[in-house]
C-alpha cells in the first residue's frame, strides 16, 4: 500500500480529500511534519479560498520547502484546485500580486467570463498518454469551483524531459485543467468531489507511486 502524506497548512478540504485517497487504496496520514511529507510515496497539496492566503498558510509550515525538496528529488507532488495554482509563479486576484511556488513560470488570473464563480461538473480535454485520465471516456465530467486559473502554459520545451502532459477546460475561456510534469501533477479541478470520475483519477495516481 503507497503512502500518501496530505499537506495541513490550514487550507482545504481534509477531510474529503483524506476518504478519497483512503478509497484510492492509500495510506494517508494527514500532517505538516517535513519529516512525513518528504518520506511518503506521495504528497497531496489541496487548496481552497484565496490564493494569497494559501501561499501563507503554506509558507507557515515551509510547504514550499517540502514541494521543493520533493520533486528535487523526483518524488511525486499532486496539487488540488489552489494547490495547483501557488504551484505557478504568481497569483493576481483583486489587483493584488502573490508570488507562487515558482515551480511553473506564469500568472494566475481572473477568467473571462460571464458566470463567475465557474461551479460544477465540466469536461476537459487530456492527452492521450495521460495517465491522471487512463481508461475514462472524452466526455467524464469533473467538478470544478473556482474564479481563477493559468490559462498558458508558460514552460519552454526542454531537450532533457518529457513534454509536460497538459489538459485543458473551457469556461468563457479556455484555463488549464490538469498538469502532469514528470513528478508534479496537479488539477483545478476538485477530483475529491468528482464522484467515480475523481476516484478513478486518484486511483490512477496512487497506482503510479
């Protein structure tokens, strides 16, 4: 059984996220010990509300510290929804700049559209090779609540890596939905509140430990 360190820095859905990860055959320790995070298999950073005050939260257990250490290393990392947004650069909502985690360069914005906050079950468009997406059908649905994405991808192609395997959504724009980028993945969306979808995405992730 791969073990699964879930990130408490005071922001997202714990709980949720701890039974579905326990359902995608996990051991799961919820925690903000460096110690734990680095040594799991897996570490899940989730995230909900404001981007500036996850980036604090974060910073107050040096959760970026642990990203970090981790994928220097080549040990997976899965962001959720703002977990997957202060993995860029920067976050800009309200007018005000937030530097991210820096791990992907680009900006976190405001989406153009007329129903914000874009609230419920949508499709998206992966890769083929995905293997967040291995066996779903094109039209799986995934539960999104958010106002803000990266809508580009900012990384220049490096002769050294794999492409990065990226899945995009559409809500008035078209924002990035999933990454994979060799250990760090990440989604907007809400996989913990996406039903059999959102299981089978985890299930695929754990898997891959």
């Amino acid at each position: 059984m791969k073990s699964v360190a879930l990130l408490d820095y005071g922001s997202g859905n714990l709980h949720s996220a701890e039974r579905a990860l326990v359902r995608a055959g996990a051991k799961v320790e919820v925690t903000a010990d460096p110690e734990v995070a680095l040594a799991a298999d897996g570490l899940v950073v989730p995230g909900v509300g404001a981007y500036a005050a996850c980036m604090a939260g974060l910073r107050k257990v040096r959760g970026e510290r642990m990203i970090g250490q981790r994928l220097a290393g080549g040990r997976p990392v899965l962001g959720i929804c703002v977990g997957m947004q202060i993995l860029f650069e920067r976050g800009v909502e309200f007018g005000v700049q937030t530097d991210g985690c820096a791990e992907w360069p680009g900006t976190v914005a405001r989406l153009s559209a007329p129903v914000l906050p874009h609230m419920g079950w949508n499709t998206v468009s992966a890769p083929q090779d995905s293997v967040l997406f291995a066996g779903m059908d094109a039209d799986t649905r995934f539960y999104f609540v958010h106002t803000y994405a990266a809508q580009k991808w900012e990384l220049p192609p490096g002769d050294h890596f794999d492409a990065p395997k990226l899945t995009w959504a559409e809500h008035g724009v078209p924002f990035l939905a999933a990454v994979e980028n060799g250990a760090l993945s990440a989604t907007q969306f809400h996989p913990e509140k996406s039903g059999d979808a959102g299981a089978q995405l985890l299930r695929n992730w754990v898997q891959a430990l």
